[in-house]
C-alpha cells in the first residue's frame, strides 16, 4: 500500500466527504443512526430509512445540477437529504434552498397533486460553528411574520454544528464524526462499520487509491458544470472544494494546488486555517 494511502486511512473521519460517501454507500441503518440522533434532539419524529444512495445528481432540465453527498427515503417517501461541509462558503444558506427545491422537482410526479409532496430535509454537518452561537444545531423554517406561526410546507433544513460536543445525541454524534478509529466512538454501529474499513484488509483495500480517484472525478464534474452554466460562481465553488480535499489530503504543496486550482496562495492558506491543519 502506497504511503499516501495509509495516511488517508489512518486520519480519514466521517467529516471528510470522500469518506463519508464510501462509509455510507447502501448502508441505510447507518444513515438512519446518523438522522436518528440528530431527529431525537431536535423533536423530528425518527423515521426508518429504505435506501440511502450517495453522489446522487439532481437535475432540472438544462440548469444546474446538484451532487448529493447522501439521500435517505424513508418508508413513507420522505426525502433527507445530508451533506458534510468542511469549509462554510458564503453562499451556504442558498444552496440549501437550491438542494430542497430540487428534491421537490425530483420527487413529484407528472400530473400529480401538490398534497402528495412528502416531508424534505436537507442536512447540512458543518465542520465549524455554522452560526458561531455553540448551539448542537440551526433549524430553518419558513413561518408567517404576522402571527409567528410555523407555514409547515413540509420543508426543514437543518445546520448541524460539528464543533459542539455534548453528553446529548447531537454532541456524541459530532464526537463520532471527528474520530479517526473505532474504538474512540460512542456509536457501535458506526463504530463497527468504521472498523471494517480501518481494521480489515478489505475494507483498506476499498480505500486505498480511491481519495484521489474521487477528489480528480469531483474536479472535473465541478468544473465542467461551472463552465456548462457560465456562472463564475459555480466554478469557484468547485475550485474551493476541490483545493480543500487537496490540501487534506497533503501530498501537494500549496504552491502546486495554487497552480492547478487558479486559487492564490492567500486564499489556500485560509482554507487550510480553518481545516484546523498547520500552515
């Protein structure tokens, strides 16, 4: 095994994307324990999922598209959507209205009624405090202003503070999520499905060379949909991703990610402050 690769196992947790993409890929009673603890804290009635797919595209004809990090379907068809975010963009809040109005597009059939739209949530795990307030979460509802009284149009979005720590469900799951083996979990079963990829031949097997076939495959699409739509943001949104994943990934010098990226070097030295690593 290429040295590279043993130290993406060694120090690879849930909030890397790439990871979480692979640990979660057809494991719905994962997924379901990850939505479970979030659910019990903030009072959502807890759900049994289905299926869970990972880097599923959205589409909407011929506008842009969206990669998912992870859609759950519950039994009654509910649409949750969870997203790992290791660097919090600007533009946060609006791509998690763009993710829940896509799920809806996607999930109404031709000719059906509006009443037959299920229950959305999109989930996003920020790696830093979304709203810096140390809460375990951020609900987003939409509510008339008038009276103060919940729309309850079916639609919740939800910004998980991956900073906090707590003896709650939200605060051991966080936990869970920044640990880099097994035996540091609270979770057995995310504790067991951590194992087979740090602890097994198999499972290093199916790690081994994939961080850069995924982060080289993620570059691409990112920056062919910005250029495809011709929207300058798109394309940066891409390039700060994808920067990120190179830089956690460590086997570039900021000078060569500058170069590949179209990034400057500023601006690379920031996105690995806030990735907590020494510049």
């Amino acid at each position: 095994m290429k040295k590279s690769a043993r130290r993406y196992i060694e120090n690879v947790r849930l909030m890397d994307d790439i990871f979480f993409e692979v640990f979660f890929k057809d494991q719905p009673q994962c997924i379901e324990v990850v939505i479970h603890e979030i659910f019990k804290q903030l009072g959502y009635p807890l759900v049994k999922v289905k299926k869970v797919e990972v880097q599923k595209n959205l589409n909407a004809l011929d506008k842009r598209t969206v990669r998912l990090d992870a859609l759950a379907v519950d039994e009654q068809g509910n649409h949750i959507n969870i997203e790992v975010q290791r660097v919090v963009s600007s533009n946060l809040e609006r791509r998690a209205r763009y993710h829940s109005a896509l799920l809806d597009t996607n999930s109404l059939e031709k000719n059906s009624d509006f009443s037959s739209l299920n229950e959305c949530y999109v989930i996003f795990i920020t790696e830093k405090d979304f709203k810096r307030k140390g809460l375990p979460a951020y609900q987003i509802e939409r509510i008339c202003v008038q009276d103060n009284t919940h729309f309850r149009d079916g639609t919740q979005i939800i910004f998980v503070n991956g900073e906090y720590r707590g003896e709650d469900p939200i605060g051991k799951l966080m936990h869970d999520f920044s640990c880099k083996g097994a035996d540091e979990m609270k979770n057995e079963t995310l504790a067991e499905r951590m194992r087979l990829f740090k602890e097994t031949k198999m499972g290093q097997r199916e790690l081994s060379g994939i961080e850069l076939d995924i982060a080289e495959s993620n570059w691409e699409g990112g920056r062919q949909e910005g250029l495809e739509e011709g929207r300058q943001e798109g394309l940066e949104e891409a390039k700060t991703d994808m920067a990120a994943k190179l830089i956690l990934l460590g086997q570039m010098s900021l000078e060569a990610i500058a170069e590949v990226s179209g990034l400057p070097i500023e601006q690379l030295r920031e996105i690995k402050s806030n990735l907590s690593l020494s510049v």
